[in-house]
C-alpha cells in the first residue's frame, strides 16, 4: 500500500545522537513490521548531523551536515531529535507549513513555542506529534490530548525527570547529603556533566507546561511555571519527611484552581514537596518517571514507567512516527490544538499550598503561643505541631493547612525575625492528605 500521493512515507532525521541513532536502528531493523502498522513503507530518506564523519556506523550516504536542505527535500515526515530552540525552531516551522508533518521530542521548542509550531502546522495542513517530549516511553501525552478529552482534567501531578528522583530516592534511602548524592548520580551516569537544567529544574519545568497545555486546554509556557529544584534539599529535609511519614519528590504540579467567585485559572509549579509515602507516586524510586492525573470522571489515574534513555524514548518516538504515517497513508489528520478554554495561569504567589517549617526557638514557655499568633496574622492556619525539647534550644516543627503560597512566604519571613526564634531551619511544601 502506498500513501495518498502513490509513495512510500519518507523520513528526515534530524540528529543522530542517543536517541536519534535508536530511531535509525530500529526503522531499518523493523521496517516491515513498521510498513504494515503504518499501511506503506516508513523509509528513511536522511539523517542531519553536525559532523558526518563521526558517525561510520551509519549509512554514509543518508547523512549530510546540511539539516535546511533535507528540511526542504521530498520528504513527509521530519523527526527532531536535536534539542534547543533555533535553528530547530525554523525548519520545524518550514517543514510543517510545507505540510510536512513533524515529530520531535524537544521539550524546549514545544514549551516556549507549541502555539506557534501548532498553527503552522494547521496552515500546512500537517500533524504535529510530540509523545517523546515529557516521560520518555511512558504513555502519556496521547491519553490526555484523545483519551481524557472528554473528561475534566483537575490536576496533573508527577515526577517527570529521572536525574532528580535518583538523588531524592539515594539520600531517602542512605541519608547522604545532596552534594555527595550528585556526585554519585555523575558517577553513575544519572546526571550530565553539567546537571543544571535537572537540579534547578529547568528540565521539569519545560515538561510541566506542556502538561498544563494539554490537560486544561490552555497555552502554558515554561516561563509561565514557578520552579524550583533540589540544590536546596538537606538531609535534615529529608529526616523531617520521614518522620512525618512522608518523602521528598521534586514534582511537577499542574492544576486547575477555582476561585472564590467560581473564576477557574491554572497553576503550573515545580518544586520539591513532602509526599506522604501511602501516596503512588512516593514509591517509585531511581531514574523512573510517574505522572499522577485526577479527572472529573476518570478519577485518579497514573503513569509510571522509563522516563529517558535512547531505546525507551525511540519507542515513543517511532509510535509517533506510526501515527503520522498512517494518518498520511489514509488521508487524515491527528488531533489539533486545544486551547480553548484559554484559562488564566495564576501567580505562585496566589497558588494554594501547604508548608513544613521547622524552626528552633527558645525554650522557654510562651514561644508557641507566640509562633502561632504570627500565623493566625498572616491568615494562615495551623495543621499540626511537633515539638522537641534539647539543651537551652527547642525544635518546631509546623504544617498548615493550604493557604495562598505569598501569605505562607511572607509568615515564613515574619517568624525568622522573632526574638524567641533562633533559626528558620528548613521550609518545604506540602502536598497529601493532612499530618
């Protein structure tokens, strides 16, 4: 079978590096069992790399330097694997207003410029699929822009970069500090040479705002996202935790939050949380991603499973490129854009949450008199106390209930510059059930 216009479905790579030479291993290794999904042959027509001699296991002639050209070429379908915003960013843009469509797994591009790439692709007539870019092989991206689509989506949860949860899950289980974690998560290849865009959390952020797109239906950037990532987190953070019950999970939290009034907008954030260990997503632990979803009538759902490296990513990848191909062979298109609910992305500082505080404070009587008064000022209530007694000093440790994340900061900051108080030891939001 061929597609609509009499050829076989011709594939341009872009990049060819860990994951881009598992997609080119397993279209030439799997090319019959791709035909016969897609209904015609997925052959590849070329692969962009920036240096052609340094790569002898391809075939010589599929390569060139010249990713522009092959852009432009007879081809139908182009799959980014490169990374970054441009010059990715303008062929991705030609190629799908020249009805080519495109699949790419470049959470970057999508999370700065998803609305611009989607109305291209509408001009041209062309799919745009990006499975790839949050999660890795894990199912996720497709069950909420088709199979959640008629559902409410409330909230979309989950730990979404694997570098961050191998160092959270190490210092759970050894008690080691964050620095030393890190070095043996380089050490074991868990973390990049340069592990920035993980530990601040850049990475989750970019993933969170196409999360928060998908689930309600509204353009969400990663600039829109509140972040914050794991340098911070102490072994004491995380002896708190468990004496609570509870882990440390940097996570990606997308919402929707209704006013007062009934006015709905979104919250995107990512940061790291205190999760009660009952919950699914505080047992997975190492490199793996899981994505927690509440809906309307679906209820709770999760998805765990690999998050990175070259083959599980090729895999979604190619179910991508299956998709498309086929979409080509019939005639059609895959699902569009949906922002037309076009909420209203909240201010952190507006968000509901909960806080951990820790604090040492004098130990003397009257301090926790004192301490609650100054949340009961600021319009925060208190959810439980603990506290310690040790030498001439005290621990205390408080856990509220939610209440706007700027009132919380700024009772935080009142509390430090307390008399009775000695220190603001730690301070980390809450997610779960009450303490």
């Amino acid at each position: 079978m061929s597609t609509s216009d009499g050829r076989t479905v011709r594939v341009a790579l872009l990049g060819c590096g860990t994951v881009g030479s598992e997609v080119a291993r397993l279209l030439t290794e799997q090319a019959g069992e791709l035909a016969a999904r897609a209904g015609a042959p997925v052959e590849l027509a070329g692969i962009a790399v920036r240096r052609p001699d340094k790569h002898p296991e391809l075939p010589q002639h599929l390569l060139t330097a010249d990713a522009a050209a092959l852009v432009e070429s007879d081809v139908d379908v182009v799959v980014e694997l490169i990374g970054g915003i441009e010059p990715v960013r303008t062929w991705l843009l030609t190629a799908l207003r020249k009805g080519k469509s495109v699949v790419t797994a470049n959470k970057a591009l999508l999370s700065e410029h998803s609305g611009e790439l989607s109305e291209a692709a509408d001009a041209g007539g062309a799919d745009l699929y990006f499975e790839a870019s949050v999660a890795g092989a894990i199912p996720l991206l497709r069950p909420l822009r088709e199979s959640l689509a008629g559902d409410r989506i409330t909230k979309v949860m989950g730990i979404v970069n694997g570098t961050t949860n191998f160092i959270l899950s190490a210092m759970d289980s050894t008690g080691a500090g964050y620095a030393e974690t890190l070095d043996e998560a380089s050490r074991l290849g868990y973390a990049e040479a340069d592990p920035t865009a993980d530990v601040d959390g850049y990475d989750a952020a970019s993933k969170a705002a196409i999360l928060a797109s998908l689930a309600f239906h509204t353009r969400v950037t990663a600039s829109d996202v509140h972040r914050e990532g794991i340098s911070g987190v102490t072994a004491s953070d995380i002896a708190a935790a468990k004496a609570l019950g509870r882990t440390v999970k940097l996570l990606a939290i997308c919402e929707r939050v209704t006013a007062d009034d009934g006015t709905e907008s979104v919250s995107a954030r990512v940061h790291p949380v205190m999760l009660p260990r009952p919950h699914p997503l505080a047992s997975v632990g190492g490199a793996f991603n899981a994505v927690f979803v509440e809906a309307d009538a679906a209820g709770e759902l999760m998805f765990y499973g690999q998050g990175a490296g070259g083959a599980p990513t090729a895999s979604a990848v190619l179910g991508d490129l299956v998709a498309v191909a086929r979409n080509r062979v019939q005639g059609g298109h895959g699902p569009r854009e949906s922002a037309h609910a076009n909420l209203p992305v909240r201010p952190m500082g507006q968000t509901p949450t909960r806080y951990h505080v820790s604090l040492d404070v004098a130990d003397k009587p009257g301090v926790l008199a004192q301490v609650a008064q100054v949340f009961a000022d600021h319009g925060v209530s208190i959810a439980a106390v603990r506290q310690r007694d040790r030498l001439s000093m005290a621990s205390l440790v408080i856990v509220t209930h939610l209440a706007p994340d700027a009132a919380l900061e700024a009772t935080v900051e009142a509390i430090g510059k307390m008399d009775v108080v000695r220190e603001v030891v730690s301070v980390m939001r809450v997610e779960g059930e009450d303490t």
